[in-house]
C-alpha cells in the first residue's frame, strides 16, 4: 500500500477531491476514517456513487483504521487518505500511525472557527491541535488543488514553529 | 407532501440564483436561503421563527450548481416534515444536507464540467465543420444540448428530492453516472480526431495534422498550461519564419 | 456600433458565471460565436470561440476565483473581425494573443469586486437571521447591477486600450512576423483537439473501467 496523499478536508469526497486531486495522484482506492461518516449509510452510498469507475471508497471508523494503516492493508495499491479534521489526524497519530506530510484541503466555516485562508479555518483547540502535531513532526502543507501554489503554515498561522 | 406546487416551482426558478451573493466564509449560504424561504414562509408564518430557521440554515453550504435542485428539494422535503410533526431532529437536516453536499458537487463536477461540456464543444466543433454550416445554430445547438441534463437533473432532482427526501439517493445510484462518463469520454476523443483529421485536409495532409494534435497532446501530458502551449507556438512559429529569411 | 452591442451582449452574458446558474453563455464559444455574428464575420468568430474553449475547457463556469474565458473571445472578436472584406489570419492570430494580458487582469477586477460585495452579503445575512429575505434579494440585485457595470466598464477598457494597441501593431505585422502568426493561427486548432485529447484522457483515468468491462 502506497499512501500517496494524506488530506484533511471537512467535506471529505467532493469536487476538488475528485476533479482535481484524484487524476493526479491516479489513487485506486479512497479510505475515509470518520467516526461519524461510517456510521451514515447515506453518506457512505453518496461517496461510492461520486467516485469515478475503478476507485474503491472505503469508509471506516478510527478503531478499524488503524490497524490496517499500521500494517499496510491494500496491497501495492495507491491509496488517498481522506480524513475530516485535525482531532482524527490526531487520533491516528497518537495511537502511533506515522504521517511524513499533510494535505491541509479544507477546513470550512463553522461555528467557533476563524479563517486565515479562502479554505481553511481553524478554532482555538484546533490551533493547539497543529501545534502539537507540528512539533511532533508531521509537515503540513496547504493547497485545495494539485495546481495551486502551497503556502506554508506558518504564514498562515503566526507563531507556528 | 403539503407544499403547492406554486411553491415548487418558486424554488425551482431561484435555485437558478444560488451564487447570487456568494461569500468566501459560507459559499453559496445567501443563494440557497433565497432559494428555500418561500419554504419557511409557508411553514413558518411568524417572523420569528422564520429567523431561527433561517439563523439554523445560513452556515457554510457549498455544491454544485445543477445539484443544487436535488438537495433544495431534500431539504425543503424534510423541513416540511419537520414542521408537520413527523419528521426528522433539526440536526438530522443539516447532517443530510452535508453528506449530500460533497458527494453531489463530485458528481456535477466530473459529469457537468469534466465530461458533457467539452463533449457538446466537440460535438457542435465536427458538426458546424460538416452539416450546420450556420454559426447562429451552432451556438443555439451548443448552449441547448448542454442545458438538457442541466434542467432535467435541476427540476426532475427537485421534485424527487421533496418527494422522497433522503431515500432519492439510492434511486440516484441507480443512474450510473460514473459508468457512463469513460464512453462520453472515449466518444470525445473520437471527435476531437475527427476534428483535427478534417481541419488538416485543407492545407497539410491529414497524418502530418493528427501529428501535430498527439505532439500537443504530449505537450500537455508534460504539464505545460495551454495557453503557455499557444503562445509557444505563436513565439517559435515567428522565430522560425524570421530564422528562414536568415538563410 | 458592433462593440457597443457586443459590450453589452459580454455584460449581460457575464452574469450567468457570476449570479444565474451557469447556462454557458459566458463561454467562449458563445462569445466569440456571438461577436463574429455582431462584427459580420461569424466563421471565424467561431472559429476563435471553439480555439479558446478547447484551451480553456478545464474552467468551469461557476465558482469565485476563475477567471472570465469568455472575454478573450469576445476581445479578440471585437478587435479582428470588423468591416467587410476577408478577415486576415494574422489579425486573428494577434488579437487573440493581445486579448489574453487583458483577460487575466480582468480577473483581478472580478476579485476585486467579490471582495467588496461582503457588505451586501453581511447585510443579507442580519436580515435572514432577523427573518428578513428584503435585504438579500435588495444584496442580490445590486450586485448583479454591479457586476453588468463592471463587465461594461472592463470591456470599454481593454477595448480601448487593447483595440489601440491592435491598430498599431496590426500593420507593423509583416514578412517573417506575419507569416509566423499565420502559421500559429494554422497550427493553433490542433492544439485545441490536442487539449480536448487530454482532457477526455484524463477521465478514463487508469483504465480500470474497460478492463472491467473485458473482464480482465
């Protein structure tokens, strides 16, 4: 299993994703860890469904992934890991999955957050949560589409690292 | 099911204005709460609780345009559930609304812009080369075989939406979008061939013309942006005249 | 006479990427289709309407930050195609080059007028939370009065200065400079079957979908 990106974005499959991301990096299969989109059937048959031929979705909760990104589950397929915020990026990386670099995509508005870019905003403890993880050694870099020009954290971010 | 179809087609024609006033924080939230509040103003006569519905639906709300019929009618569905009595928690509606949104603009993006957009340009290209000799209809053929789909997905979607609220996704299921777009996609590529092969009989021979499309297709495949192709082209096109007087 | 129309034919179509679900009218293909119709040659408006689409067809019509492909088109219409009499394929060639500077800064004028539309759009919303819809349909009127404006007033611009920079430089057009821009403007259509080639390419993606269907 080769995971070639590793994205955090609130609205997990969407156009960007699919348009944009996904002819580049020709991923076979999209693993979704969210808690809440394994549990929502809905939500699960959508994504299937959005998908183009020939890519596999599969959505799982944080217990179910994490042994399988552990031990390297898929095989010699390209994998895009998808994951809905910083609190289950942290999640895996506390029960000790390494990441080496982040795709910050899309962390939308919503209550409690401000935004330092046109698509990301971050609350307070999500701030804190960045913090953490930076330190810990994970590199985030933040661009919606495979084409734009990535801007460092820290510009956006004053006072990170 | 108490919504007059009034109502129905009152939101169908403003859902056409769902990027209206479009904001960087909330995307399309103004548009789509134009589109829903003949809803709540059936369902909701007093000011106020209009207000606490609308405060409820005006967070970040992003999806395709065409789409937007589809989920409009979701969620006009389920609101009047709601106010009925027999429906879903407050919640509930904008959980469906975000599931649906990210998946359904996928779609709309790889099926609308991806795929039958540039199909209806290569199609209408070979045909005004061969049979509509006529630029007018060419035009009219583009903007109208384009905008099929378009209003059948937006107004078929808005009433099987409002009518069968979430249950409309295992019927979407079934139209196998994505099944379809390779052969569009293989059909385009046909054309676009077709097309250059008949651009070339003019002044060059049709193998040096399909030439010349695979050699910027590569191009392209390398990464270069078109437009940079086409100025390349106009650059080396005029360093390469003015070389020739050289000799 | 024909700019005036074509001005206001480019204002009224700009609002269907802006405001009015996208019906591709501010295509390049219209546009440029449209103005060879105003100008009276329409072959060759539409033969820059399909060039321009091809190049840009991986711009979708909706959305905030892409920029306006359809005015190329009309531009470069506007600028080459007037009067009777053939149309030269090195005008072409060259107003479409001297169209795409003003495109891209066309595009910041786009930014720069979705940015100012925030206090229309944080109007609307008090009035929403207050249940109010008069504020945002008053928010959504007005901006699209001002986008038309905007459009006008971009198209009278670039014309203008563009349309004066084409009559000058359209006769110094001559010898190896013409002949290169001929053969660009002969060259550029297969560059645009080249463009739809990789773009349709991309959709099938790894070929998952026919080996499938082959059973493989």
């Amino acid at each position: 299993m080769a995971i070639v990106l590793v994205r955090i974005d609130d609205r997990l499959i969407h156009g960007q994703v699919v348009g944009g991301w996904l002819p580049v990096i020709q991923a076979e299969r999209v693993v979704v860890v969210s808690d809440r989109a394994a549990g929502d059937a809905l939500q699960t048959g959508l994504m299937r469904m959005a998908v183009p031929d020939g890519v596999t979705v599969d959505v799982l909760t944080l217990a179910q992934a994490v042994p399988s990104l552990k031990t390297g589950a898929w095989g010699a397929q390209r994998v895009l890991l998808l994951l809905p915020g910083l609190q289950e990026l942290a999640a895996l990386v506390d029960a000790g999955v390494a990441f080496a670099q982040v795709n910050l995509g899309g962390l939308h508005d919503a209550p409690g957050r401000s935004m330092v870019a046109a698509h990301l905003a971050f609350s307070g403890d999500e701030r804190a949560l960045l913090v953490r993880l930076v330190k810990g050694g994970v590199r985030f870099e933040t661009r919606p589409l495979p084409g734009d020009v990535p801007v460092p954290l820290n510009e956006l971010i004053p006072g990170l690292k | 099911m108490t919504l007059p179809r009034r109502d129905l087609v009152r939101i169908f024609f403003r859902s056409f204005l769902i990027q209206g006033l479009w904001t960087v924080q909330r995307v399309q939230n103004l548009g789509y709460l134009y589109s829903l509040w003949p809803v709540f103003r059936r369902l909701y006569p007093k000011r106020e609780d209009r207000a606490y519905v609308g405060r409820f639906h005006a967070g970040y709300f992003s999806t395709h345009p065409y789409a937007s019929g589809i989920l409009i009618g979701v969620v006009a569905g389920l609101e009047t559930d709601l106010a009925e009595g027999r429906g879903p928690k407050r919640d509930a509606i904008l959980t469906a609304r975000s599931a649906m949104s990210g998946p359904l603009s996928a779609l709309g993006e790889s099926f609308f812009w991806g795929t039958w957009l540039p199909f209806c340009a290569v199609f209408c290209w070979v045909l005004n080369g061969s049979a509509i000799r006529s630029t007018g209809w060419t035009i009219v053929l583009f903007v109208g075989l384009f905008n099929l789909p378009h209003l059948w997905v937006r107004s078929v979607g808005l009433w099987l939406g409002y009518r069968w609220k979430t249950e409309v996704v295992p019927h979407l299921v079934l139209f196998r979008v994505q099944k379809m777009l390779p052969y569009l996609a293989v059909g385009g590529m046909a054309l676009a061939v077709w097309q250059a092969a008949s651009i070339a009989s003019g002044e060059m021979t049709v193998v040096q013309g399909l030439l010349w499309t695979v050699f910027f297709w590569g191009t392209l495949r390398l990464g270069v942006r078109p437009s940079f192709v086409a100025l390349a082209v106009a650059g080396l096109s005029m360093a390469f005249a003015w070389g020739k007087t050289l000799l | 006479m024909s700019t005036a129309l074509m001005a206001l034919v480019y204002g009224l179509f700009s609002l269907d990427h802006f405001a009015v679900g996208p019906f591709l009218l501010s295509r390049p293909l219209v546009m440029g289709g449209v103005a060879g119709l105003l100008c009276g040659h329409p072959a060759e408006g539409l033969a820059l309407g399909f060039f321009a689409e091809c190049l840009w067809i991986m711009i979708p019509p909706a959305g905030g930050g892409h920029w306006d492909v359809g005015f190329v088109a009309a531009l470069a219409g506007v600028w080459s195609l007037p009067g009777s009499g053939p149309v030269e394929k090195k005008a072409l060639a060259l107003a479409f080059l001297l169209a795409i500077p003003f495109a891209v800064l066309g595009r910041q004028a786009d930014q720069w007028v979705r940015r100012n539309m925030r206090v229309l759009s944080l109007r609307a919303l008090a009035g929403i939370e207050h249940g109010l819809v008069g504020p945002l349909r008053y928010g959504m009127g007005f901006a699209a009065v001002v986008w038309v404006l905007k459009s006008l007033v971009l198209f009278f611009l670039a014309d203008s200065l563009g349309g004066a920079l084409f009559e000058e430089l359209l006769p110094r057009v001559t010898g190896p400079w013409q002949e290169g821009l001929e053969q660009a403007w002969a060259l550029w259509p297969f560059l645009g079957a080249g463009a739809l080639l990789h773009h349709f390419s991309k959709r099938i993606g790894n070929g998952a979908w026919w080996r499938s269907e082959i059973g493989l």
